[in-house]
C-alpha cells in the first residue's frame, strides 16, 4: 500500500501518542481511588433536605397508592450522573476506579468530583446558554455565542451564585467580546435595532418558568397576564442601545408600542406583572428589573432554576406534562399539593445562596435518581402514574450531543477531559461538532418530548462514526482490548463496561462468547462487530 506524503506528520503524531500512552500504566486494569485528606461524607451536609425530599416522594407514592421502583444499580447511577453532568458516559478508567471504591458513600463522592470537573462547568454552560440565548448565532459583529459561553463556564467553575449570574446578564454594560454577559442582550438585535418583545419574553421564561408571550399581542386566554403587564416588562428594556462604547442605556428614551387603534404611539412606563414593591428604589431601569427577578421573596425565580435543573438531571422537568418554562404560579391551588417537592428544592436552593451544585447533589441523592427504570407495572395502564409521580426512573432519549460524545468516549479506554492528550481532544471536538450538525440540534426546545429515533439510529448504524469507532486500531479500545486482555471472557466484559457502563447478562454471555471464541484468540473482525453491536443497540441511546 502506498502512503501518500502528507500523512507522514500524522503517523508521527500519532506514534508519539501511542508510544506514550502505552508507556503508563493499562487502566484495564482496576485503579484504586486516588488518597487524600481525610473529608466529611460529601453528603452530610444535604442529609435533613435529601431526606425531606424522600418523605415527599413517599407521600405521593401512598396518597397514589403506587409501589416505587427498586433501587438502581451503582453502574446504572454513575452512567446517568455522567451523561447528566458531563454529556457523556464514564470511561473504563473511571469505571475501575469507581469499582475499587469499597466506601459506603461512593456515589456522593463520585458527585463532588464530578461538579469539580471542568467537564461539568463547560457542559452545563452549553445547557444553560440554549435556555439564555438559544443556539442562534446572531448577528457576529455584536453578538458573540461563544463568548457568553465561555463566560458562563469560567463563573460556573468560581461558583458564582445563581442570582448574580442572572443580574449580570439582565443589568450588563459594554462590549460583548469584553463583557460576555451582555451577548444575553444583543442576541436580541436584528434588522438595526432591539426586540425589546423578545427580551421580556426570554425573561419570564428562563428565570421565571413562565409564558407571557401570548399577552405582547393581547390578554392571555388561560392566565392573568395582561397585554399593558407585557408591554411595562418589556419597557424595562426599552433604553437600550448600542453606542461607541458598546451596549448601555438611553436613559432619556421614551418606550413606545401602538395603541389599540394601531395608529397611535403611547408612552409606557417600566413596570412588572406583580409584586412592584419588590424592585430596587434606585438604579437604571435593568438593574431594578433584575433585583425584581432574583428578589428572595420572589418565589417564581428559585422554582423555575431547580424546575430546569431536575429536567437536566433527569432529561424531563419535575412538573408533569408541563414544558419547563411553562409553570403554574406559586399557590395555585390547582396544582400546590403536586408541586410540593419542587416547592421544597426551590427553598432550599434560596436558602443556601442560590447554589447550583448543592441542588444538583441533593437530586441525585434522592431516591427518584437512584431507583430503577425497570417496573413490574410498567407495561400496565399504570406507567402514566408511576412517571408523574417519580415512582420509576424515565426512559429518556439522549440528545445528540450525548450520544455522540458516548460514541466517542467509548473508542477510547482512558478518559477523555481537559487533561487529555491534544489528539484525543480535537477527534471528540470535530465529531462531536459534525454528528450533531448532521443530526440536527433541537436548540432550546431540547428539554421538549422529542419524535422518533429512527433518523438517529440510521445515521449511527450507516454513518462512518460507528464504522471508524468500532474499527480495531493502536489507537481505540477494541485495538487496545484484543492486545491487552488475555480471555474472551474479559474481553466481552470490558466491551460492555466501555460502552453500557455494565457487565453483560448470562444470555448475552451465551450469544457473544462464541463469536470471540473462534480461532486462538478474538479476530480483529469480530471486536469490530461487537463494538458494532454495542453502539447501535437501543439501550446505547437512552438514560436508564
């Protein structure tokens, strides 16, 4: 075979990588938990209100005279911590090293070193930016996506408080390239000039849970939002600008909308749909705005950010048949005895400092997080009320992003970070980046029920991806197995670990075996095939 000139510094490349990864210990191997300080249990300071949320979920399960699921397996519960909180699966190597944690509370440390991770602040930005700003990229002289990702991330890692994260993007002056945080303004600029509509729509919705968009045009229909509630909202930003010095306020503009008759212009004073006393007495007319949103009494607030966070955790909101950004009001009577968990997580959360990660603990904590996604009842009339009420873990498709970054962690036996190899880092990068575009990104409708798998699974049974990944090389986790391990048996167990976070079952055992037990050792042809197998099967593309 020839090889062309240019791939010369490629192969060299990648002899360096290989010569040095081979060079470390083999993490197919179990790897014991790295020692360090003596801590407190990880969960000890979340017990009273994990435990509070049990209660709550025990008292739905009675009054509704449902028997909860069984617990899930702990591989089952750090696939979905992974898939929650970094976009992809753990690799083999955090897999042995979990294993070799005897310690009773290894899920809740597994947590903490997860939301330390640099994966956690980077992909939780992404999700949260898709609620900000959507996935549009906007006008690129002002608007910069990117940037505002990135500064979303970089405060995630310092741990901003949530409540500050919001004032800074609804208050910002500035550059967007200087000041990310103002991009949550700009991405509203089209066509020479600001949607103030849009802006006091996105409000209510990403930090209020709510939809008030009906009423920009005329009273809502089914809520008391009112068409002049709308417009004094969206005159909380009706003196932005843009200037020399980037985005700030006029402050002597007037906001104007039509009169009823449509040819009149009316003067609208700033104004929120309730609770007015709770807006700051001095500042501009953003700044009171955002103390009003982010007020401690404000109840709407808290609700809707923990609201979204159990629907990131879980791939559904709490609030059932309910879109996220679609809450009932606090109090309704209507729907306060389903709510009282979400209730319960959204005081807490205000509690202690708006604190994003100590509300991601205590969820993954509860009992809804760690049960099983298998039910006796669940090919009964009753699965419709075990899901409402939380008494069986849902089976929730994963998004694109997810399943491609499985894919590809699953092609290699270390894990794929930060710290990795600059090699691994930009594979994961470009086809993580051309999956999803071919895919198709679902934006900030994400969270939404989402059709049929049929495009999806066609694109990873007859794409290159599967091929590629699944294909034996020096360089991938098929290659790497059919050289290190010494049986078929292990083989088989480490293919199921590397890409379903599990061992395999008897019945696969007694199907599989044979196919790698043929000849003296396991074809290279057959580990193909079984990668093959493992990233199309069903159970690859769903949390469970």
């Amino acid at each position: 075979m020839t090889v062309k000139k240019f791939t010369f510094p490629l192969l060299v490349v990648a002899g360096v990588f290989l010569v040095t990864s081979l060079a470390v210990r083999s993490p197919v191997a179990a790897v014991p938990r790295r020692e360090g300080p003596a801590l407190a249990s990880p969960g000890a300071d979340i017990s009273p209100v994990v435990e509070s949320v049990d209660r709550e979920l025990g008292r739905a399960w009675a009054a509704h005279r449902l028997e909860p699921a069984e617990a899930a397996d702990d591989l089952t519960i750090l696939r979905r911590l992974s898939l929650a909180l970094h976009g992809t699966i753990p690799s083999l190597e955090e897999i042995r090293r979990f294993e070799a944690d005897s310690s009773p509370d290894r899920l809740a440390i597994r947590v903490s070193e997860m939301l330390d991770d640099t994966r956690f602040s980077d992909y939780f930005a992404e999700r949260l930016a898709r609620t900000f700003v959507s996935v549009d990229t906007g006008q690129f002289l002002i608007f910069r996506r990117d940037r505002f990702v990135e500064w979303l991330s970089e405060s995630l890692r310092k741990r901003v408080a949530y409540d500050r994260l919001v004032r800074e993007m609804i208050a910002a002056e500035g550059v967007w390239t200087g000041q990310p945080e103002v991009n949550f303004l700009t991405q509203a600029y089209a066509n020479d000039e600001f949607d103030y509509n849009k802006l006091a729509a996105r409000t209510a919705r990403a930090f209020l849970g709510q939809r008030i968009d009906c009423a920009q045009c005329h009273d809502h229909p089914f809520a008391e939002w009112k068409q002049s509630q709308f417009e004094e909202l969206a005159a909380c930003y009706g003196q932005v600008r843009l200037s020399p010095l980037g985005l700030n306020d006029s402050k002597d503009r007037e906001f104007k909308v039509l009169d009823g008759d449509g040819t009149t212009e009316k003067v609208v004073s700033p104004g929120v749909p309730f609770s007015s006393e709770w807006m700051a007495v001095e500042g501009g007319r953003r700044t009171r705005l955002a103390e009003w949103v982010t007020h401690p009494e404000n109840e709407r607030f808290a609700r809707a950010t923990v609201n979204r966070l159990w629907a990131l955790m879980f791939g559904k909101p709490y609030a059932a048949g309910r879109p996220v950004d679609d809450l009932p009001n606090p109090g309704d009577p209507a729907t306060a005895d389903d709510l009282r968990l979400l209730d319960l997580l959204a005081r807490d959360f205000r509690d202690h400092g708006y604190d994003l990660r100590r509300t991601i603990r205590v969820i993954a904590a509860s009992r809804a997080f760690r049960m099983s996604s298998v039910h006796p009842q669940a090919e009964s009339d009753r699965l419709n009320d075990l899901e409402q009420h939380w008494a069986v873990f849902p089976l929730i498709r994963l998004r694109p992003e997810q399943v491609i970054g499985a894919m590809v962690q699953s092609s290699a036996i270390r894990t794929i970070d930060q710290n990795s190899h600059l090699f691994s880092r930009a594979i994961r990068f470009f086809r993580e980046r051309d999956f999803v575009n071919e895919f198709g990104d679902p934006g900030d409708a994400e969270l939404q029920e989402r059709p049929s798998t049929i495009p999806q699974a066609l694109l990873s049974m007859n794409g290159q991806f599967a091929e590629e990944l699944a294909k034996p090389s020096p360089f991938n986790s098929s290659g790497r197995l059919g050289q290190v391990e010494t049986t078929p048996e292990r083989l088989l167990d480490d293919a199921f670990l590397i890409c379903l976070t599990r061992h395999p079952n008897a019945e696969e055992r007694a199907v599989l075996l044979p196919e790698l037990q043929k000849g003296d050792s396991p074809s290279e042809e057959s580990i193909q095939d079984l990668f093959w197998v493992l990233f199309n099967c069903s159970e690859f593309c769903w949390n469970h």
